[in-house]
C-alpha cells in the first residue's frame, strides 16, 4: 500500500475512535469542545512513556488510555455541574490548560515537540477502530446507552425514573475520554512525532462537527460523519484541480469568476456544514433512519397474566 | 406496617414558592387498593402535590409516609423503587426514544444494579419482551419500534401511563390521563385502570373527566386555592356545599376575568 493511502486509512481509522469519545457525552447531552485536550493526553502520555523508557507500544497505549480515562473521571464531577453553554467552555478551558501545561514541560519536549518511537503500521489503527466500532454500538444496545440517550432527552424524568444520572454522565464521560486517549496513543505511534500544536481548538471544533453533523442519536453517526469529514477533503484534493483545468479549458483564466483552486476544499467544506445544519439538524443519520432500514421484526402478541 | 395503615399518609403538608403559598396543610390517606380521585379547579395545587409526593419537590412542613416510611427525604430518584409511579400532565415521554425503550426506562428500578447497566436490551432480551406484553395488554402492540416524537398525541398519553406501570409500583399516580382523549380512548382507559386497580395496584388520579372520575373512583379529594375542601365519597362530591362554591366560584371569576 502506498503511504498516501497508508496514511489516510490512519488518520480516518484516529478520527473514527476519536470521533466516538466525543460522542458518547454528547449523546447523553454532555457538549465536549475539549477533545483535542483529551487526545493530547493520551498521546503524549502513551509517547512520553515509549520515549522515556522505550516500553512496548501495547503498554504505552494501554497507559494512554488509562490515564485519559482517569483524568476524565476526575474532571467529569466538576465540569459536570455546569450545563449548557458552560459546559462547552469548561471543556475548551480545559483542553487550553492541557495545551499550556504541555507547552511549558521539559520532559514533554514544550514547543518542540516530542519523536515517538514504537511505529505502528495502518492496520493497528484500523482494528483497533473497528474494536471500537462494535464497541460503541454494543454499548448503545445495553440499558447504560438506554439511560445516557434518556438523560439526553430529559434529565429529571430519567432521575425519576430510577436513573442516576450523575453516575451515568459521569461513566459517559470517563468512557468517552479513554476512547479519545486510545485515539491520541494511536496517533502518536503512527506518526511518530507530536507537538502541542497539533492538538489545537481546531481539531476539537472538528471532530465535535463530526459527531454532530453525523447524528447522535445512534452509533451510526460518527461513523458516517467522520468519514465523510475525513475523506471529503482528500477526494476534494483532486477533484478540484481537475474542475479547474476544465473550466480554464472552457472559458479561459478569466472567466466569470476565478475557478476554483485547493483553498477552495475549506470554502466547500464550511458550507456544507452550514447546509447540513440548515436542513438536517439532527445531522446525517437520525433514529427514525435507522429504524425504517431496519427489516420488520415481528412482535411478540402472547398475552401474559 | 400494620395491615390497617394507609399506604400513603400526608400530613399537613405545605409547600410555597417565593412567598406563594401553594398547598397549606394538606393532610390525608390513600388505602392500599382504593382508587382515588383528586380533583380541584386549576391551579388549585394538584399537580403540585404530585410533585411533592414523587420528590419533585421537598415539602416546606409536614410529613409523606409511603408504605409505613417516612419519604420527604428520600431522594426522587429512589421513590419509583419503593413504588410509587407516576405519569406527567404535559407528557414527558423521551421523544427521541422509541416506544418500547421508554417502557424499559420505565423498567430501570426494577432491573436494579450496575450488571443491569451492561446487559443488552435487544432482541430476545426478558426486558425488551416484557415492555412489548405491557403495550399489548394496552392494545399497543403495532407501535413498539416508533419513536415517541411521531405518534399522535392520545398514543403518547397511553404510553405514558403504561412506562409508569413498568416499574410494578404499589401506587400509580396519573396526572391528567384522559386529557384529549376521545370517549373511546377515555373508555378504553377505564377498563385499563380497572383491570391495574383489580390486580391489587393502587391509584391516585388527577382528572377533569367527571364522568371517568365517577365511574373509576370510589373516593375523592378535593383541592381549592392548595387547600384541601373534601375527602369523602365520590358519589357525594357535587353536592358538598365547599365543593360547589369552589367550582361556581372559579367559574364566576373566570367569566368576570372575560368580561
Ligand atoms: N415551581 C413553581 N414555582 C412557582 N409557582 C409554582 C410552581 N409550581 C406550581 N406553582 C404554582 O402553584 C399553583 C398550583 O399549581 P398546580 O399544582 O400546577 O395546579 P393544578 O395542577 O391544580 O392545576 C399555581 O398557582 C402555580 O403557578
Ligand atoms: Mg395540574
């Protein structure tokens, strides 16, 4: 395999995992704006290790994932307490503090970044995104993802319901940052090399559109979402230089208006998600979707005493 | 418990909001298995003991005793485990859930436990078939797979009534149940709380419906301006003199309020 598509198959095989830690919050109703944060723990905390004493990439990870899962937990009863618009900037706040704790560590390279030794190949990645995809799906089928969309929909009648809510917000959250920090661990193995700059507000901005513009009402969603976002740009890639020489062949450099070069692709992109969110609010794959995909599956009638 | 203690005891209860005082005082029992009204123009506070009673709110003075426990204290979220369900006037289903996933979060006291969290609620799931027998047994059965935020609103009412019986409480609290419904919905309705009522569950109901109140409740309590004004027998409701005052009152303000 070339190392174009070798490369790409990682980085969607990252934002898929990626994309799942943010949507288990957001499915229960919980806006996390701080995922790059999240993932930068887990990879310089899986790279730092690798680094330092040259363990085995099975453990670095493995300690990615477990200190972003903790750190999760921790965060998760304070940062829960706020609601709404607080919540998001409690969780952009503390993907800065992350950023700023990082920039200013020695032992983490600051600026300069730190080389990961420990290279894993594509396939990694993409196993371990399809262990996550069934992972996430599973757990939206058990009563715990029953009660995380219930608690989305409305969080007093889950109370009285019997649901503890805090408890599941707060297991939502902690789940959701360990898949993040497996997202970072895998990130830092496959390209060897980070630097806090690549875990910048863009990257959370990104991956929460993912999971929104894919829909959070099933597991379906950040799937489809986070594909689409990061294969859409590499197919614009060279779609759009062809439209180019086509349209200069047809009506000359100066037609109309300028045809459109690569800077186009974040143009395209910025407007389709102003389109999607016009028309399909509840972002590409709803429930209803789902269920009328779904073969007819006969229901029990027997009348029991 | 004695066998001849209430299963739900008020007594002097009072609750007010910033100054607004919305029940004062109200005290009285429900015996196990009765059916029981309670009735009040609006605003007379009856929502707001229902919201009391499940832990909505805490009360300002008195005591709730539930099943020979004292209740004010226990937290909400504990109260559908000891029992007492309820249904909501304006209806509080989860809508982007589908029709049999509220009847299982109806479910969510009884399946108890963190191992129940983790278990799946698909396909052959005990849970999943009991939720789709409990819609049955309401006629119910053609709309498990629906999400709640499509089905029309009389639908919506039912699937209320039976996601509180899911969790097998002692005592079903509905608020409003045949609130637009139509005679036959509200007749169907009946025989389906009848039936609960005759399993040994017990009911308290808020209801407009005179004729269904009549028809399902031996007994009634009335509530005007969050006092309670009679507790007695249904049948001699309408010509208890406080009653009438109440309601011909309420109506006289209303019409000097239009003119
Ligand atoms: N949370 C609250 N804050 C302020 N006032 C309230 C609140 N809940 C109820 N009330 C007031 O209490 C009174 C009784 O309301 P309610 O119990 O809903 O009446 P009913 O159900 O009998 O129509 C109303 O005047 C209402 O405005
Ligand atoms: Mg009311």
């Amino acid at each position: 395999m070339s190392g174009y598509w070798a490369g790409i198959l990682s980085i969607l095989a990252i934002n898929i995992i990626f994309a799942y830690g943010i949507f288990i919050p957001v499915a229960s109703g919980q806006l996390n704006l701080g995922g790059a944060g999240f993932q930068a723990v887990g990879a310089y905390s899986a790279g730092w290790l690798s680094a330092s004493f040259g363990l085995p990439v099975s453990v670095t990870i493995a300690f990615g994932i477990i200190v972003t899962g903790v750190i999760g937990v921790l965060i998760a009863f304070p940062i829960l307490r706020t609601k709404g618009v607080y919540l998001v900037l409690a969780t952009f706040a503390f993907a800065e503090v992350i950023a700023g704790a990082i920039l200013s560590s020695e032992p983490l390279g600051g600026a300069m970044g730190i080389s990961v030794p420990g290279y894993i190949d594509w396939y990694v990645s993409v196993i371990f995104a399809g262990l996550v995809t069934v992972f996430v799906f599973y757990l939206m089928a058990t009563r715990f993802g029953l009660t995380i969309r219930a608690i989305h929909d409305d969080e007093d009648v889950s109370d009285l319901m019997g649901v503890s809510v805090r408890n599941v917000k707060v297991a939502a959250f902690g789940i959701g940052a360990a898949l993040t920090g497996l997202s970072g661990g895998l990130y830092a193995h496959s390209f060897s090399y980070i630097e806090i700059q690549g875990f910048n507000a863009l990257v959370s901005i990104y991956v929460l559109l993912y999971v929104l513009l894919g829909g959070t009402q099933t597991a379906w969603g950040p799937l489809v979402g986070a594909t689409f976002f990061t294969l859409l740009p590499e197919a614009l890639r060279s779609v759009l230089p062809a439209t180019k020489n086509f349209l200069v062949t047809l009506f000359g450099e100066t037609g109309i208006v300028a045809p459109p070069d690569e800077s186009w692709r974040f143009v395209i992109l910025g407007a389709l998600t102003v389109l999607m969110m016009v028309f399909r609010p509840e972002g590409l794959v709803t429930r209803t979707m789902v269920e009328r995909l779904q073969f007819w599956r006969p229901v029990s009638r027997g009348v029991t005493q | 418990m004695s066998a001849h203690s209430p299963l739900l005891s008020l007594k002097d209860v009072s609750k007010g909001f910033f100054g607004l005082q919305v029940i004062t005082d109200v005290s009285f029992d429900i015996a196990a298995g009765a059916r029981m009204a309670l009735i009040g123009p609006n605003g007379a506070g009856k929502t707001t003991i229902f919201n009391l009673i499940s832990g909505v709110y805490t009360p300002d003075k008195g005591q709730i005793n539930f099943a020979g426990q004292e209740i004010s204290l226990v937290p909400s979220r504990k109260r559908i485990g000891l029992g007492l369900a309820r249904s909501f006037q304006n209806i509080r289903l989860m809508p982007h859930l589908s029709v049999v996933e509220n009847i299982m979060l109806g479910q969510q006291s009884q399946a108890g436990g963190l191992l129940s969290m983790a278990t799946p609620l698909m396909g052959r799931s005990r849970w999943r078939r009991e939720a789709e027998d409990l819609l049955a047994r309401m006629n119910l059965e053609t709309y498990p797979g629906e999400v709640v935020a499509t089905l029309p609103y009389g639908i919506r009412k039912k699937i209320e009534v039976v996601r509180a019986l899911a969790s097998n409480p002692k005592l079903l609290m509905l608020d409003e149940p045949a609130a637009g419904l139509n005679p036959n919905e509200t007749a169907s309705l009946r025989d389906f709380l009848m039936g609960i009522s005759e399993a040994g569950t017990t009911i308290l109901i808020v209801e407009h419906d005179m004729g269904l109140v009549r028809s399902l409740c031996d007994q009634a309590i009335v509530l005007n301006f969050g006092r309670k004004i009679y507790d007695g027998l249904t049948r001699d409701v309408q010509e208890d003199p406080l009653v009438l005052e109440a309601y011909l009152g309420s109506r006289h303000a209303q019409e000097n309020a239009h003119a």
